[in-house]
C-alpha cells in the first residue's frame, strides 16, 4: 500500500513538472527594443511613442509578447554593445530590434567603429537565439554626400551578411516632413509615432 502510493504522488510530480515545463515552453519570448531617443520617446509622452503603439497592436493582435524597452537618449552603438550582453542575459528575448547609429552619425563617428558595433550586437543576439529585426538610419546630407551614403549603406549590408531583416529607413514619410518632426529637425512629433510604427510592423509581424 505503501508503495502504491509513493508511485501515486512519484506519477503526479512528474505530471506537474512536465505540465509545468509545458506552460514554459509555450509563453512568448519577450521583443527587446535596443535604440536611442527614437524609440525612447524624447520630446513625447511615453504612452504616445511607436513602442508603446507596438505594445498596444500586439494586443490587440492577440499576441501576448512582452515588450522591453531598453532604448536610451543619446544612445551610440558603442553604448548599446556595452549593454546588450546583460540585457540578452536577463530578459532572453526571441527577438531584438536594433535601432542604434544615428547619434553615432550625427557626431561625425567612424562608420568602421559603427559597423562593428552594430556587427558584434548582431551576432551576439544571433548567439543567444534570438531573432534580429534592423531599423535602417539616415542623416542629414550636409553631412557630406560620401559620409552620408556610407552611413546609410551599413545597415543593408550588415542585414545580407547575416541574413536578418531590415526595415530600410524606420523614418520613411516622416523625416523630411516638417510639420511631424520638432523643431531640432532630428526627434519625430507624437503625431509621427503611428507612422514609424506602420514602418516597422510588416518587417516584424512575420517574425513573431
């Protein structure tokens, strides 16, 4: 009798655990947002920018993916490879977007030093099993036409070399006009937030 029912409460642990295990398995990976003040909302009320949108079209989506935020204003890509590892450490998301290099750009950096930034966060979130998601960048022109193209033309590059997706410009339809950009002509207006959003989504939705 005894042994009956230690093989009794033996059979419904293991039940439990793998019921368990199941739950697990099956909640979504979290999408880890890596940016600047573009996706951190400078100027905004947070609940106004494209990734508290994102949040809101996920649910109503019927996606249950948690959202990190882990952009920074002011953010370089120096800054955000220094930060990833522990981000991809603590949250283990199933994908990362990676919206970094425009203040690199705008502060006259190397775009060597940039590629490797952006080519170390790549692998690093291929390495942990995520999946990539690459929001194209441009600058101003008056930064000159051959710094300019040079800028621009890492980001498909880096997308075909490790075959990830690339949104080409999340600002498309918004940075060259003025009445959704603010007055620094560089930070996107609340109004402009459904917009980079509407840039982003069918580059990410058959990701998740």
């Amino acid at each position: 009798m005894l042994n009956w029912f230690r093989r009794l409460i033996l059979v419904n642990g293991c039940l439990l655990l793998l019921f368990s295990a199941t739950s697990w398995a099956q909640q979504p990976q979290p999408i880890l947002v890596m940016g600047d003040s573009l996706s951190a909302g400078y100027g905004i009320d947070l609940e106004s920018g494209w990734v508290q949108l994102l949040r809101e079209k996920l649910e109503n989506e019927d996606f249950s993916h948690p959202v990190v935020n882990a952009s920074v204003s002011g953010e370089t890509t120096t800054g955000g490879a220094a930060r990833l590892a522990k981000l991809l450490q603590t949250h283990k998301p199933g994908i990362v977007i990676l919206e970094l290099g425009g203040n690199d750009g705008l502060r006259g950096q190397p775009v060597k030093i940039m590629r490797d930034n952006l080519s170390a966060m790549i692998q690093s979130s291929l390495d942990a099993d995520a999946e990539v998601l690459l929001l194209g960048m441009q600058i101003p022109p008056n930064y000159g036409a051959r710094y300019t193209k040079m800028f621009s033309d890492i980001y498909p590059a880096l997308a075909e070399q490790y075959q990830i997706t690339l949104v080409p410009f999340m600002l498309d339809g918004v940075a060259l006009n003025r009445e959704l950009m603010r007055n620094d002509s560089i930070h996107p207006t609340a109004e402009a937030q459904p917009m980079i959003l509407d840039n982003v989504w069918p580059y990410l939705a058959p990701l998740l």
